[in-house]
C-alpha cells in the first residue's frame, strides 16, 4: 500500500502518515477513514505528519477529497504537518485554506519529520515526542 499510517507515540497524541511511491485519491479516502476511526479512540486533539518524502507523484484531482477532509468535530484544532511537500501539494492546500479556512488553518510545512515533530511539540507544549 502506498500509505501507511500509525500512532508516532505511545501516547496516542500523533498520527503518522507516510506517503510511498504514487498513491492516488482512493488511498486519501482509506486514510480519511482510517485518521477519524483512530482520533476517536482518544479524548484529545490529535497532531498529524504527513510525511511526502518517498512520493513519487501526487493525483491529479485531489481537490475531489476537500468534502471528506474534516476532522471529527472534537479534533478541530489539531496540528497538520507536511514534510517535503511538493510545490503542487502547497498549491493545493493553498487553495482548500481559501475555500475552508477553518480546516486548513493549522497546516504547515516541514521539511524533515524531525522539524515537523519539533512544530509539534513548540505548538502544543504538551506532546512528547
């Protein structure tokens, strides 16, 4: 499978997405499906990596995803960060933060896991990583 997800800690504060290869819209909605069953296991906000570093290429109509992309109504305001993001990605998200702000609010960019898990742990202060 061209995306694999798990919890980052034993503390169930961060899910980690790893984007292999080419991997197309279907992968995004098992992983949507996927994010929201594990979030609802856990009572707090759940941070998010998605690390893109071994993506080969992105799907062309990643927009189709945007009416499937909220979090459970709980986790709003939890933290997205994207590693290596391609430029594509970036234009993407840029255009889902104008057509719904208040989903795309707390993505940002990363250009290692490391930094993203440092993003992280700076915002929220109480995860540990």
């Amino acid at each position: 499978m061209p995306v694999a997800m798990d919890w980052e800690t034993p503390e169930r504060q961060v899910i980690r997405i790893t984007f292999m290869g080419s991997w197309d819209v279907n992968d995004l909605h098992r992983l949507i499906t996927k994010r929201n069953s594990m979030m609802d296991c856990v009572k707090h906000y759940v941070h998010q990596i998605y690390d893109m570093t071994d993506s080969t290429s992105s799907p062309s109509n990643l927009l189709s995803i945007m009416s499937r992309a909220e979090l459970p109504s709980d986790k709003k305001g939890s933290m997205i960060v994207i590693v290596d993001a391609s430029d594509y990605i970036k234009s993407i998200c840029s255009i889902m933060r104008t057509i719904s702000p208040a989903l795309f609010q707390n993505v940002c960019y990363a250009s290692s896991v490391d930094e993203a898990e440092n993003l992280i742990l700076t915002a929220s202060h109480a995860v540990t990583i």
